[in-house]
C-alpha cells in the first residue's frame, strides 16, 4: 500500500531556520551587530568569549554570506578591526527572528 504524504507543500518552520545565524557563537555576533550595527573585533571578542582564532572563523562566513563586512587598519602600529552589519544582515537576522518566533510559537506545551 503506498504512503500518504500528511505534510503540506510549505516546508514546517524549523525548514525556514538560518543556519548560519543560528550557530551560537554567530548568533551572538549578529545579535550584538544588530543592536551597534558596527563594533571592534576587541570588544565582540570581548563580549562573546570567543578566542580570536574561533571569532575569525565565524567571522569570515559571516562576512562570506554578505552579512558584515570587516575593515582592517592601523590605529598607530596596532591593528585595528571593525566590523559592520550589512543591509542583507540585517534583513537576515530579521528574518531569522521572525522564524524563531514562528517555530517556538508552534510547540506545543
């Protein structure tokens, strides 16, 4: 007998879930992003407890999907490091939020 497929054609809203953002060290760094919009890499580091090495790494998929961009200077012989939430970031997390929302609104308690 053949299966009967129960499930509508709109995909259920943990489907609808960025991954990307999702991730706790990159929802941390968008979350913080999306409130300053800009921030030194000192201070996420800072905030987040990443170690630079770990931060870089999400950084740089971060920055890879449009969502921040990074500008890297000199303040006298230190490097300097800002980072920037990008219009598509911000539309992301946005979307990202209004997900959570939807999938968390969802369970049933």
């Amino acid at each position: 007998m053949p299966r009967t497929n129960n499930q509508s054609k709109d995909p259920s809203p943990p489907n609808e879930i960025n991954r990307l953002i999702h991730e706790p060290a990159r929802f941390q760094i968008m979350s913080h992003l999306y409130v300053i919009e800009s921030a030194e890499a000192l201070f996420l580091q800072r905030q987040t407890g990443l170690t630079w090495g770990n931060l870089a790494s999400h950084l740089n998929k971060l920055e890879m999907a449009g969502y921040i961009t990074i500008k890297k200077d000199y303040v006298g012989k230190k490097p300097h490091t800002m980072l920037h939430l990008t219009d598509k970031g911000r539309t992301a997390f946005k979307l990202y939020h209004a997900n959570m929302i939807k999938v968390l609104g969802s369970l049933s308690t």
